[in-house]
C-alpha cells in the first residue's frame, strides 16, 4: 500500500473481522486490511485453512486471530464474537465475506434442504453476525459493517436460484441495518443522516 493510500485508509488500532478469510476475496480483504494498518480477525471453517494468512498478516506486523466458525450456526458466530472481543477488546469493521454458491441447476431441483442451508448461510448467519457486532460496536463509538453479495442479488438470473435469492434478502436487510443503525451513529456525531 502506498502511503498515499495509507494515509487515506489508516486502520492502526483498529481490529477488523472478516468471514471466509482463508481465501480469494476474504483473504485479500483480510491482507488489504492489514496493509492498512489492521488487526484482524479470520473466520475460517478450519483453523488450519486460515493460518497461513495469519502469519500473512503477521509478517507486515498485524495482529491475527483464526476462529474455526461456521457461518450458518448461530452458535459458532457467538463463539466467534466473544473470542474476538476477548483478544482484542473491541471490533471496528465487519466484513461479512463469507457465502455459498451452486452449479447451475434449474428450480424444480432444489430441495428443502438445499434451500434452507443457502439462507443459513448466505442470509441468517450474516444478519445474526452483524447484530451481534453492531450491539457491540455502538457502545464503543461504532463502526463498519460491509455485507458483501452479487449483483445477482439484484437482476438474478436462471438456473443460480438459491444464490440470487439468499444474496437478495442480504441486500435488503442491509438497507434494514442501515435504516435502523446508521441513525444511532450520526446522532452522536449531532449530524443529520442522508439517505439513499
């Protein structure tokens, strides 16, 4: 990172969480958020998977904690609250990275259980993670909350049915959280909240 762009996006002190940080995009969210200066928190289904980005981290004199979790039970996200909060006293960004996606496969093929573990995944845990966090946050000053989704979430198309359709009930609970937490934000700050 350069040190325009560091001083742009000065993270020092700040402790970021990321899900699916083991790899692609939650692993380069992760590094990027350390380039910037961040510890981080890597949400991994293993530790193992997410150790080798740790010491990533690590090396550009980061702080790292690996937390095994499942993103689809409530539990684990629990879990994973608590233990971030335990090493590092306080979170400042959530970056909700985590998802699952399917081959192609027409409507008529998916089954209960298939439906139900894609909006566990892609749609209750990261809610259930992001309430959690906020509670937390707005006690301390607040925070960033980054839903990651598709643009499928917003002209899905055929045959990727459960991947739209879970990616589009994250998008709209975005705008829920925003709508519901943004204000608690910008009144501490005696600033009025735009709205998009």
């Amino acid at each position: 990172m350069t040190k325009k762009a560091r001083a742009l996006f000065d993270l020092s002190g700040k402790v970021c969480l990321v899900t699916g940080a083991n790899r692609g995009l939650g692993r380069a969210i992760a590094i990027g958020l350390a380039e910037a200066g961040g510890d981080v928190v890597l949400a991994c289904r293993t530790k193992d998977s997410g150790e080798a980005v740790a010491r990533e981290i690590e090396a550009q004199g980061c702080r790292a904690l690996v937390v095994p979790c499942d993103i689809g039970r409530w539990a684990d996200l629990e879990r994973l609250v608590n233990q971030a909060y335990e090493a590092f006293g306080h979170c400042d960004v959530l970056v909700n990275n985590a998802g699952i996606t399917h081959d192609p496969l027409p409507l008529t093929n998916v089954d209960e259980a298939m439906f139900d573990r894609f909006f566990q995944v892609n749609t209750k845990g990261p809610m259930h993670l992001a309430t959690l966090v906020a509670q937390r946050m707005a006690k301390h000053g607040g925070g960033s909350i980054v839903n990651v989704i598709t643009f499928g979430a917003i002209k899905p198309g055929g045959y990727l049915s459960m991947y739209c359709s879970s990616k589009a009930a994250m998008r709209s609970l975005s705008r829920s959280m925003a709508e519901e937490w943004a204000p608690r934000a910008f009144a501490s700050t005696r600033l009025r909240p735009g709205r998009s």
